[in-house]
C-alpha cells in the first residue's frame, strides 16, 4: 500500500463561513404561495362574509430556523441586534415586533418569521453579527401560515388537535408544535378568538380542506 501525501500550502488559507445564495425571487417574479391552487383571494371576493370561523393565508413570508446556544450571551445579544428583540427562552412563548416574530421550537431551536423579501437580508446580518457554532436555515418554500379567528374558531381547532386550547392552559402568545387532524402544525395564539398556524407545504392542502369540513358547522369565511 502505498503512502498518501497531502501538500498544505504554508500561507495561511481564509475559511467561508457559510455558503451564500437569496433563496427568495425578486418582487419582479411571480411567486406561488402553497394554497395558490386553492384561490383565496377569489373566495374572499365571491364567498360568504359571515360565519363563525375566518381564515387568511399569510403567505410569501420568510421562514428561518435558528440553532445556537441559549446559554451563549454574546450569541443571544447578536440575535437581539439582528431582530430588534431577545429570544424566547421560556419554553413554548413566543415574541414579537412589529412584521418580525419568533416562535421558541425547543431548548436551543427557534422559528423566525420575517416578511419574504426582508429573509436575505436577516440571513446576510446574521452572518455579519453571529459568532461561534450555530445554524441558521431558510425553509420559507418549505411552508406557508394560516390565520384563524372567529367566534368558533376554538370549536373547530378542538376538531383538529388534543392541545388544551383553554385560555389558563393556552395563554396570548404560547406556541406549541403538535398534531392536527393527520399532520402537524405549529399552533400560536395571537389572541383570545385568534390563531396562526404554520404549516407545511405538502399537507397544505389537506389541511386547506380539513378546515373548510371542520368549519361546516360555523361558517367559514376568507380573507383575502
């Protein structure tokens, strides 16, 4: 066998922190949100304007997961001067600033949604502030947020999900990652009679048509 040798060049080599590309299209392409099939904004037109639940696709936003260490102070001020607030590190809260949220996922994981055409833009001062080990992922084709309100809108997510939807179990602002009817939703509540809904692409669908039959009852509304 023989014997493998590596030259290494004796000038010192500058390292990449990250591999670059805008994963978002410019407002000058047509983009598709993943309930683009479904044409809301022509429900929203044509359908009824009363009923006891109200959906909205929030769509086209920046979807970005964040891994660092909690414990990190440097890493979490660096967060705070990119986003203009700290993270969460109360398990299942959430925050919010103005078009900016972020939704605490696990101990050392979390959610940041900004709007679509600001993700780069957060990506490229992350990588300017952040220091040390950590990832931050862009997965805003991966997923799409519903908005659900009304005065039924609790009976039709007690349809779709075993979570404690009570107000002293499921406060203004918890988050929680669970099932809901055969797939998954990151569930957080905006308000007394108001949720959003992060989803996945591939089950929007699905999801889309599980609520319009959960909502039979009550009526649903669209919002454009």
């Amino acid at each position: 066998m023989s014997d493998l040798t590596v030259a290494v060049p004796e000038e010192k080599v500058a390292s990449t922190k990250a591999v670059v590309m805008n994963q978002v299209a410019g407002p000058e392409v047509r983009a598709e949100s993943p309930l683009y099939h479904a044409d809301l904004d022509s429900l929203a037109k044509q359908g009824p304007r009363k009923g006891g639940v109200r959906l909205r696709e929030n769509k086209l936003l920046g979807h970005l997961t964040l891994r660092c260490n909690p414990n990190n102070a440097d890493q979490l001020a660096a967060v705070e001067r990119v986003l203009g607030m700290a993270l969460p590190l109360q398990p299942l809260t959430s925050v919010e600033k103005g078009d900016v949220s972020i939704r605490w996922m696990s101990p050392d994981e979390w959610l940041i949604i900004v709007p679509g055409l600001k993700a780069f833009d957060v990506e490229t001062r992350f990588r300017d502030e952040m220091d040390g080990h950590y990832s931050l992922v862009n997965g805003s084709g991966g997923s799409t947020v519903l908005e659900l309100s009304g005065d039924n809108v609790v009976d039709m997510l007690k349809k779709s999900t075993p979570i404690d939807l009570h107000p002293s179990e499921f406060p203004v602002g918890k988050v929680v990652s669970t099932v809901f009817a055969k797939s998954t939703a990151v569930i957080r509540r905006t308000g007394e009679k108001q949720f959003e809904l992060v989803i996945r692409r591939s089950f929007s669908d699905y999801l889309w048509l599980w609520i319009q039959d959960a909502s039979r009852e009550f009526g649903l509304v669209v919002d454009a």
